[in-house]
C-alpha cells in the first residue's frame, strides 16, 4: 500500500506500508489535512478534513493548534 498524506503546511507525505488505519477526522495529527490510500496505482480511500483551505489558513495557525503541536513533539522527545 501507498499512503499519500497532505500536511497542512503545504507539504506532502508519500510512503509504503503493509497496514494502515485513518481514524476519525477528528482524531487526526494536526498537521494533517488529507489522506490518500492505493494499492497497486488503484485508489482504496481518501479521506479529507472539511473545509480544508480554512483550516490551512486559519485553525493550524491558531494557538490551540500549535499548543497541540508542541506537546506532540514533547511527547516524541521523551521517547
């Protein structure tokens, strides 16, 4: 499987993997705004949040967000 992220700032993700599982929207990194799966070039499912240009420009760049961002990657750091 091929799993394409976009990432809210502007980049995009692409990698390969036996097993993937998209939670809920609202269970979603923050960084993330779009998921995309294939296997062997055929799309299986995307997964979007809703109004993704007003997130991009507006929600990740408020303070709950980047508050949210930085205690992941504290998380992280500990491990």
């Amino acid at each position: 499987m091929t799993v394409v992220l976009e990432l809210a700032n502007g980049n995009t993700e692409i990698f390969k993997t036996e097993n993937y599982i998209i939670g809920k929207v609202k269970d979603f990194h923050p960084m993330i705004c779009k998921i995309s799966i294939y296997d062997n070039g055929k799309k299986l499912k995307s997964v979007s949040r809703p109004f993704t240009f007003w997130y991009k420009h507006f929600t990740f760049k408020s303070e709950k967000v980047q508050t949210q961002l930085k205690e992941l990657e504290k998380e992280k750091e500990k491990q």
